[in-house]
C-alpha cells in the first residue's frame, strides 16, 4: 500500500515531519487541529513537502531519517536541493589551532 512522508511548515515557522496512507485525510486533520498535539498549537499549517513510497513501511523509515535531520537540511529538501543533502549531513567542527590548545593546557 502507498504511503507518504511529508514536511509541514507551522505558523511559528518550525517544521513537523510525518508520515501517512492517506495524504490528504491526514493534512485535513492537521488543519482542524487534530492531527497531533504539536501542529494543533502551531496552526495554521502549510505543505510544503510531500514524498510518495510504494509502502507506508519506506515512507515511515524515512520520517524517522528527515526528523534527525537539522533545519537547513529539510530546508533543501523542500527546496528541491537534492545535491545539496550529502554536504548539509557532513559535521561541521570549529577547527581549533594546536597552539591554542596548548596554551589553554599549560
């Protein structure tokens, strides 16, 4: 059965990621304030993503990948900026000169 994972932007501007079979029964509820208690104290809500799965099981995995993900990230996600994810997923480390760490050592 087909399932979707999709990205809703709330009106503080945060991002609520989920997953359904029905996508369109699912963002109803979101609107009427019943699909769950985040989107219910954020409304009113918009779509701004929506990916299609040949099975709710692949559409779940990757809600639960995308949730992990940070907010520049989903952002190129939704922007449609695919070549953009494998750098927006590398760790970003303060390089740190070795003397530094010498000096705060000693």
């Amino acid at each position: 059965m087909t399932g979707y994972m999709y990205i809703l932007e709330c009106a503080d501007g945060s991002y609520y990621v989920g997953s359904t079979r029905s996508l369109h029964g699912r963002f109803e509820q979101h609107l009427a304030g019943t699909g769950c208690e985040y989107t219910k104290r954020r409304l009113p809500v918009k779509l701004v993503f929506a990916g299609e799965f040949e099975r709710i099981s692949e559409a779940f995995a990757f809600e639960k990948q995308v949730q992990g993900w940070s907010r520049a990230k989903r952002l190129a996600l939704i922007q449609g900026r695919y070549t953009d994810l494998p750098e927006l997923s590398r760790k970003q480390f303060r390089r740190t000169d070795l003397s530094d760490l010498h000096a705060r050592a000693g």
